[in-house]
C-alpha cells in the first residue's frame, strides 16, 4: 500500500564519478517505482539534466539488461552551474515543473551534498552512495566498491606474472584521491610488499625499503608496493627505491579501468537493495534521506545527519595490512 498517495512521478540522476552498479540502481529504482504504480524520469547526465530538463521515460523495457552493465546509460557528469544559487534554483524549478515528486540521486559524496542542498529548496531527496572509493562517512559500503576492488586485483595479477617473472618491483597506482580504503583492500588481495594511503604519513626508509630489503633475505624476488593515487610526495619513489635497493621499479597506473566493466554479484545486490529501498522510502512518505549499509543491513537515514558522519580506514583492516606486509 501506498502511504504517500501523491506520490506519482520519481526522478532519477547519476553524478559524479561512475561506479559500476550504478545501472543496477536505475533498474531496481525503475522496477520498484512501477510496482507501485509511479512512473520514472531519468535524468540524463546529473545535476546539468536537472538545470536544463533533459530527461528520459523510464518504462520498464527501458532498464531490460540493465543489472549486468558498467556505467549509466543516464551518462553521469560534474556540474560547476548546480554549486551557483541560480543553478540550484533553475534545477529546484525543474523538478516542480516536470512534476517530479521524489528526486533519487546515486553518486559519491559531492553528489549527495547536491542533494542536500536541492533538498533545501523543497525538493524531497534520496541519495543513493555510489563510489569506487567506498568514502562516504554515514554508510560501511558504497555501490562499484568491490567491482573494482576486483578488477584492480585481476589487473594486479597479472603484472605479477611479468614482475615475478623478470624479478622486479612493482608500484601500482589505484583510485583513491582522498582516501584509501581500495588501496588497502588491494594490497591486501594481492599479497603486497607494502601500501601507501592517503590518511596516513609515510616513512620511505620504514614502510618501503626495509620490507623489500627483508623480503629480499627471505628468499622474495618481486615486489609490489600499492599506492592511492592521492598520496603525497611520491614522485620520486621509484629513484628513492633504486637507490635504497638496486631494484629498478617500474610504475603503473591503473587509472580509469578500475570504474570500468560489469558490476559484481555484490555490487548488483547492493544497488537492487537500495534502489528498493529508495523507492519505499518515498512511497511511505519519508523526507530527505540517504539509504546506507550497515553491516549487511539497509537503513535510511536523514540526509543532513547522514553528511555530517564521517569514516575512517578500519583499525582491523591498517592491522592486516601491516602485518601482512611484513614479509
Ligand atoms: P561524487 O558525487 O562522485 O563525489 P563530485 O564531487 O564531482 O562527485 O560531485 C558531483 C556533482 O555534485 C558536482 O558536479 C556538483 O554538481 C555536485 N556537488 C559536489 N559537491 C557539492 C557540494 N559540496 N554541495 C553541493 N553540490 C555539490
């Protein structure tokens, strides 16, 4: 049953960085809101479809296959003109003139204070985490997190053939501007000589020449040091490695591939779930709120609280990886 009987029409957006699952989420919203008897707008490349009414109808043939594919078929972007008073009025204008009468907006951090700030304007709002980065504070886990926590691993794998091979040492850039939990979830999968994060301070002669001098003594002739692409001072570590160990490094960057490619099992079940979860809560007539995951469980929770939380690297996981790395 429906307790929000006004409820007829949902939009949807994707913004910000892509994340795969982030289709599984325009489906399950898409799917729900049907079941229930509400039609669907998508809206195409985030808070700039919002600003300039490009929108699509959502019928439910339209999302058929969606579950298994990477990126959004709404198309995702940044938009500057949203963060202007204007921008965010014309988008609030938008909405009311296209009849929109729940807003869902799927994307990281930055995509969710968006949706704050339109909800400021009258606009109900639920936002959706979905980030390779798994860094927004008020949920355990964030949409694309472990697609590419495993294709990394699977890229990683490989140039472990060739490194073991050639006995060399490995640095491998993965995403992660401000935070490092698919650094640490990486290294961690892939056996690591060593992780760099952004949180923590490093110590080059501590944390990476002295673990490949003692791999070295107990018989290990590869390395592979992970490293998030938003630690600072790194410029130089390959020279500092070359000098500190002869080891002649070479540096590869996985970059844009980690957003890429079908979304896990995990990945699709998490997006199903809170795109559902959305949807009910619009249709029991909730106001404003983010879905997140605790544990294994879904919980909605209101979306100015939901940004003031903030998370850190998992004390258990920093454990792992240090003594793991130990070798
Ligand atoms: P992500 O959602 O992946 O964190 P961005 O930080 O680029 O990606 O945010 C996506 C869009 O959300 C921005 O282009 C902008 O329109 C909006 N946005 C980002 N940060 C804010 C903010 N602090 N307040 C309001 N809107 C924001």
């Amino acid at each position: 049953m429906k307790t929000n009987t006004a409820l007829r029409r949902i939009g949807i957006l994707t913004s910000g960085g892509d994340a795969p699952g982030m289709n599984a989420v325009i489906r399950a919203v898409t799917r729900t809101a049907h079941h229930h008897g509400i039609s669907v707008l998508g809206i195409k490349r985030g808070y700039n479809g919002l600003i300039h009414g490009d929108v699509v109808e959502l019928d439910s043939q339209s999302v058929n296959g969606l579950i298994t594919r990477g990126g959004t078929i709404l198309y995702t972007a940044r938009c500057p003109e949203f963060n202007t008073e204007e921008g965010l009025k014309k988008a609030a204008d938008t909405v009311r003139y296209l009849g929109i009468d729940g807003l869902i907006v799927a994307g990281g951090d930055g995509t969710l204070r968006g949706g704050l700030d339109i909800s400021r304007l009258g606009v109900n709002v639920v936002g959706i985490p979905c980030t390779i980065d798994n860094d927004v504070g008020c949920t355990h886990y964030t949409i694309g997190f472990d697609s590419a926590c495993n294709t990394a691993v699977e890229a990683i794998d490989r140039l472990r053939d060739t490194m073991q091979s050639h006995e060399r040492c490995s640095i491998v850039e993965v995403m992660g501007r401000s935070a490092g939990h698919l650094a640490l979830y990486v290294a961690i999968a892939c056996g690591a000589s060593a992780v760099l994060v952004p949180e923590l301070p490093f110590d080059f002669e501590k944390d990476i020449a002295e673990k490949i001098r003692k791999g070295r003594i107990r018989g290990r002739s590869h390395h592979l040091i992970i490293v998030a692409e938003g630690v600072a001072g790194i410029s130089h570590l390959g020279e500092q490695i070359k000098d500190a160990t002869g080891m002649d490094p070479r540096v590869t960057i996985l970059g844009h591939i980690q957003r890429g490619g079908m979304p896990t099992a995990r990945d699709r079940v998490t997006a199903s779930r809170m795109g559902e979860v959305a949807v009910k809560a619009l249709v029991d007539d909730k106001k404003n709120r983010v879905i997140t995951m605790f544990k294994s469980e879904m919980q909605e929770i209101d979306i100015e609280e939901a940004l003031a939380m903030k998370k850190d690297l998992q004390p258990s996981m920093l454990e792992a990886a240090y003594v793991l790395t130990q070798s």
